[in-house]
C-alpha cells in the first residue's frame, strides 16, 4: 500500500484540480449572531448587513451562480425563526437572512452555511 502526502494539489497549469466524480461542499461557514466566523472553507470574509443580515464572499469564486446553498440558524432563547431567506447569489458572494416568528429579521446564535456546485 502506498501513502501519497501534500499540502497543495494544482492542476497542470497552475490553478485548482479538477476533481471529478466527487461531491463535496465548495464553501462552509459557521458565524455567530455577532457576525464572528467560528469556522470556514473558501470564506474570505463575512460582511453584517444588520440584524439578520450577511453577505460571504467567497475566496475561490463558483463557476456560476446555479449551485446550491444550503443555510441554517438557530436563535437564542424562546425566539423562534420563521423565515430563513436565500436573498441573491453570485459567482463570488451570496446574502442571507433571517427573521423570527414576528417577521422581525433576528441575528441567530449559531448560523451554518454550506455551498455545493463547481468552482471557476
């Protein structure tokens, strides 16, 4: 059996590998209601739009604005979220939001996203 290590895998010409055959998340971000990232992949940074508001801009860019975006929070205390709203993509940033059960946007204690689709 052999064992391949390395810390960086570039295509031929420079740029990222090709993967195929392979599904995996492009992007994954984890940020608290203070808009501090707890954790990510291919996040470059975070941007508060106010309360329940943000927008992630990506490091590596998509190769289109067609791959799914997967979005969760969850809201301290008793305050329920009613509406988890996927507000516009791009090949380098998406936006989100949230409000509770009043319509009020709502900053969650715990928000989560995650990107599948190809990147450029």
């Amino acid at each position: 059996m052999s064992t391949l290590k390395a810390d960086t895998i570039q295509s031929t010409g420079g740029g990222a590998a090709t993967l195929t055959k392979q599904v995996a998340a492009k992007v994954w971000l984890q940020y608290n209601a203070s808009h501090a990232i707890q954790g990510s992949f291919n996040v470059s940074s975070l941007a508060d739009g106010g309360t329940g508001r943000g927008t992630t801009s990506l490091t590596s860019s998509m190769a289109n604005d067609d791959y799914s975006l997967q979005y969760s929070d969850s809201c301290p205390g008793s305050v329920a979220v009613s509406g988890i709203r996927i507000i516009s993509v791009a090949t380098g940033t998406y936006a989100t939001d949230s409000c509770n059960n009043s319509g009020a946007y709502t900053d969650g204690a715990i928000n989560c996203t995650a990107v599948f689709g190809d990147l450029a």
